[in-house]
C-alpha cells in the first residue's frame, strides 16, 4: 500500500475516532450552557482535568509544534527553552484572570473591558481577536497540509478543507462543550505519540550527544529566551482560546488549572523540540518535522502525521468555539444567562 494511501487512511481514521467521541458525550442537540460554557448535561462546571487537558492541547498547535522543532534546530537547545517558557503565559493568566474574577466579578475579559474603557476599546479589542482566531485557522491547516501534498497542491488544499469542514461540523453541534471532550481525547492521543516519538529519537540523540551551538547561535538562543519571557505578560490576553476557558469553571479551579496546563503543554513542547535538535545533530536538511520522519520506516511518518493532525483539529476547534462565542455574546456584551437565539448566532458565526 502506498504511502499517500496510508496517509489518507489515517485522516480517515482520525475523523471517524472525533465523530464516535462527539456523537457518544454529546448525542442530540446541547443546551446552551453546554454550547457557549461547556457545562455537562445535567448543568456542571467542567472538572479539573477537563479542563487542564483542553487548555494544555488547545495551545499545544500544530504550529507551535512545528515552531518548537525548527527553533530548537536552529539555536540548539536555547531554542526548545525558549519556545517553552511561552508557555509560563498560563501562570500569568491564572493569575490576572483569577483576580479579575475574584476582584471584579466579571464574567468575560470583554466585559471588564467595556466597564474600565467603554465599549469603543472592547470593540476594538474584539477585532484584532478575530483576526488572530483567523490566523490560527490558516495556520494550523497549513503545517499538517504538508503531509498531503506539496503547498499549493490539490491533496494539500482538499485535507485543508476536509479537515476544517469536519471540525466545523462538530463545532456547530456541541460547541464548546464538544471541543472539551474531543480535547481530552486527543490530549491523549498526542502524549501518546509524542512517547512513541521520543523512544525512536532517544537512542540516536543519545548516541550523538546534544548537538553544538557556537558562541553567537547560544547568544540568540538566549535572546529569544529573554523576548518570550517579555511576551509572556502580554501574549495571553490576545488568545481566546486559552482566556475564555478561565470563565467555565470556578476562579480556584481555574488557577489551579491553568498552572498544571502551562506546566505539562510547556514539558510537551519542550520534549517535542528533541526532534529539531536531531535533525541539527545529523545535520538533516529542510523543516524538521517532515525531514526527520523520512529517516525511518513509514510507519513514523504517520505517527508524525497524526500528532500534526490531533494538535490542530483540537485547536481549530476550540477556535470556531471562541468565534461563536466572540459573535453571539461578547460583542454585544451579554451578561444574561445564554439564549438559544445566542446559540444559533453563534451557529451561523
């Protein structure tokens, strides 16, 4: 069988494992609640490690994935720890949201915003958060394209919209309460991988050592180090994904959370750059994670294909959760109780 066939096997299989996950947790249509704050049927907040895992894969992007190795490949280790400490931006948000919550009781960031600038700045706020969930729709699309097809061919384009019709599709039925527990599973399945990943790539980095960085690729490690503890105050804030699961579960949940979720996606990425630092240690041309899979058997370079797969499904669709969210709610500054109106505004958005 070719390895285009597997390929397109796997994305197969891969939907059909969200589909039965979607229609076993949410079978027939969701509340409201369920849709905009990802309550359980019977009218409860998400649990602990429901939350943990769905905000630690939810910024564990197919992106970021790609972004880990590359750095790491480039600057050496410096470049797998700086790309890591983005991931502290959890502890900020815990702590920031935690207070607004405790403080303020505000209830989402858009409404603390219209109270201390008015509606105007919340607006304006609002918009360059649309923008940001677009980019994070082309470019999660993007990196597991690749495995499908040169850029810009037709198997690149069709997964690209196979894959993000589909996340629609179970994003429109559940919402975010859909997007929490295909989370879960696919926080699952990407520890999972990452182990298999490791356990290939350990004996040969071990054998070679870490790979030499000289005196001015360590100076620029280090200086994206210090840039994203700079950012790290900041970076949060622009990303729904991450802030509108700090209002679904009590602020003391939340903080715990958000800690424990900045602590194991941080470790996943960090992990995950060993695959740039072998690909600098055997000096292996072109973008790590579709060069460095290539070295072994093909059933690697699925195991690669579906790790890209599982990051950015569960990223597009805690994406299309906020941007339902963004236009049938924070918008408008809803503080009532959700709608079922809200909830078809939100379909259509």
């Amino acid at each position: 069988m070719s390895t285009v066939t597997l390929t397109w096997a796997l994305l197969a299989g891969y939907g059909l494992f969200i589909y039965r996950i979607v229609k076993t947790t949410t079978p027939g249509k969701v509340s409201v609640s369920e849709f905009f704050q990802g309550h359980s049927r019977q009218g409860d907040d998400p649990g602990l490690w429901l939350l943990v895992s769905s905000a630690t894969i939810s910024w564990i992007f197919a992106k970021s994935i790609d972004n880990a190795a590359s750095l790491s490949n480039a600057f050496g280790i410096t470049g797998g720890i700086g790309y890591a400490i983005y991931y502290l931006s959890f502890v900020t948000a815990a702590v920031t949201l935690y207070l607004i919550r405790t403080r303020g009781g505000y209830r989402s960031i858009s409404e603390f915003l219209v109270s201390k600038y008015g509606t105007l700045c919340s607006r304006l706020f609002l918009l360059a958060i649309a923008i940001r969930l677009l980019n994070e729709v082309w470019s999660n699309t993007k990196v597991f394209s690749l495995y499908f097809g040169p850029e810009g061919s037709g198997g690149y384009w069709f997964a690209a919209l196979l894959v993000t019709s589909f996340t629609v599709y179970y994003s429109l039925l559940g919402g975010l309460r859909s997007s929490l527990l295909t989370d879960g599973a696919q926080m699952l399945l990407a520890a999972v991988l990452l182990v298999i990943i490791l356990a290939v790539l350990g004996p040969g980095l071990v054998s070679q050592g870490l790979p030499p960085a000289d005196r001015d690729t360590t100076l620029a490690g280090l200086t994206f180090c210090g840039l994203a503890f700079v950012q790290i105050f900041s970076y949060p804030f622009h990303d729904p994904v991450m802030t509108d699961r700090a209002f679904i579960t009590s602020p003391k949940v939340m903080f715990k959370g958000f800690v424990l979720a900045g602590l194991i996606s941080g470790g996943f990425i960090f992990l995950f750059s060993f695959v740039g630092l072998y690909a600098r240690a055997f000096a292996v041309e072109g973008s790590p994670i579709l060069a460095v899979p290539v070295l072994f058997s093909l059933p690697m370079l699925l195991v690669f294909n579906a790790i890209m797969l599982t990051s950015a499904g569960s990223t597009l669709d805690s994406t299309f959760s906020s941007v339902a969210k963004l236009g049938a709610r924070d918008w408008a500054n809803r503080r009532d109780h959700p709608t079922e109106g809200q909830a078809s505004i939100g379909q259509w958005h």
